[in-house]
C-alpha cells in the first residue's frame, strides 16, 4: 500500500507500538480476533489520518486514541454502553489486610494469580478499564493518558482512583473466596 | 506532611507524578513513618502485580508481518 518512504518511516515507527495497541484492544474486545480486527483498523486509519499526527508528540498515545475511538465506534456502540462502577466506598486493601492481621500484607498479593488480576481489570466497566490499561500496564503519564482518552487529566485521575478501588476489592474478594486471606470477622464480606 | 496527606499522595507518588518538592517531603515522610512506608510498598507492589498480569500478551508474529505487509 505504502510508497513513499516517509510513509514507510511512518509504518515502521507506528508498528513499534503494536504490542501496546494489540494488549489494551485484547483487554477492551476480551476476544484474541476481534482484538486483531480493531488493531489492523486502527493501524490503517492511522495512516490515512498520517497527515493529522504531529512529529514529535506522543505516537503512541495517538495510535492509543484511534484504537479506543475505533473501540467505542465499531465494538461498543455509544459510550453509554458503559456501565457505571459498583460504589466500593473507600476501599483500600493495604488498610483491610492490615485491620485482618494479614501481615506483611503484600504476601497476600503473591498468592494471588495473574490470570485473577486479569479477569478482575477485564471486568472493570471499559472507560475505566483503559485508564488502568494506560497509567498501570502500559505505564502513560496522566498527561498522556488524558490525551490518548480525550478528557481532562483530572478525569483520568478521578477513573483511576475508582477503578483501583474496585480492583482491590475484587482482588480481595477473591483472596477471601480462595481461602488466601479468612476475610472480615464483621459478617459484610465472608463467603 | 502528615499521614492523610501521605495517603492522599501515594497513588500519584508511585504512578510518578508529583513534583520534585512534593516527592521530597512525601520521602522524608516515609523515612520517618513504618506505616507509610509500607503501604507505599503494597501500592507500588500492586501496581507492578498488574502490570507483570496484563502485559504478557504480545501480539502474534504471525499478526505482525500480516500488518506489515498491509501497511508498507
């Protein structure tokens, strides 16, 4: 397709970031081909829209952006698809392991599975699964998060601090359930 | 700094994103606090659970060169 060899250049440099984009859109899709799907067509209107990226700003937040938008366009329908955060309140699971006894608390996280974080980051509502996909797994500054995301950095931070929450408490929930940690004696949490 | 304002800053202290000042006093702080300091170290402990969870996906060689060769 390509000819020219800054349109090559462009290519090569956009496809150093397909690990990012094919991660965040297997997390989004939860589906190995429609991942595939959303990342070629991300990466294909990246370069129809080449003319639209400003050299030296952030590739990869802006193939980031194309793919989300793409996302929510063609996998999700409308944003209000997305459905809104259970209310955890203020959980903080280095506090609810330390009022347990659970010491030092970050064993706890050593026994927990990488294929439970994954379900519990997959099952966070996906406009706040993204800004952990970003700031947590892809390591993006807030900064370049709002811009991958299109909001405020003060929006991110607010999503951020809701999704962490409600991923420990899905850490913890499975920790109790799987017997790594014996869960509150107070009768809210116990399975 | 006191322990709530401690807390308050953590998430931002590990994900990089204080300033210089404030990265000084929170550390001063943790030098000085157990309590703190070990939940710094859950928090950061965490957030590298999550990332060492979700970042071993990487997308298929095969998956690659069909891009490349759509691409260029």
């Amino acid at each position: 397709m390509a000819e020219s060899p800054a349109r090559l250049a462009f290519a090569e440099e956009a496809l150093t970031h397909l690990h990012t984009l094919y991660r965040g859109a297997l997390r989004l899709t939860r589906d190995p081909d429609q991942a595939q799907d959303l990342v070629q067509e991300a990466y294909l209107r990246a370069l129809r829209y080449q003319h639209s990226y400003q050299t030296g700003t952030n590739m990869k937040a802006w193939l980031f952006a194309i793919m989300r938008n793409l996302f929510w366009d063609r996998f999700k329908g409308t944003r209000k698809d997305d459905v809104s955060l259970d209310d955890v309140g203020d959980f903080v699971l280095f506090e609810k392991l330390r009022d347990e006894g659970a010491r030092p608390e970050a064993d706890v996280l050593d026994r927990i599975a990488a294929s439970e974080v994954v379900s519990a980051v997959e099952t966070l509502p996906p406009l706040h699964r993204e800004v952990v996909l970003l700031v947590d797994v892809e390591g993006f500054s807030y900064k370049d998060a709002a811009q991958a995301l299109g909001v405020p950095i003060g929006t991110v931070m607010s999503r951020l601090h809701r999704a962490r929450q409600q991923l420990q408490k899905s850490l913890y929930d499975y920790a109790v359930e799987s017997g790594i940690v014996r869960g509150s004696t107070n009768g809210a949490t116990p399975q | 700094m006191n322990c709530p304002d401690c807390k308050d800053k953590l998430d931002r202290f590990v994900d990089r994103e204080l300033n210089n000042t404030e990265v000084l006093e929170l550390q001063l702080h943790l030098e000085g606090c157990p309590d703190c300091s070990d939940h710094y170290e859950f928090q950061a402990h965490l957030k590298r659970l999550v990332k060492h969870s979700c970042d071993c996906d990487a997308a298929p060689a095969a998956f690659r060169e069909k891009l490349r060769q759509i691409l260029t």
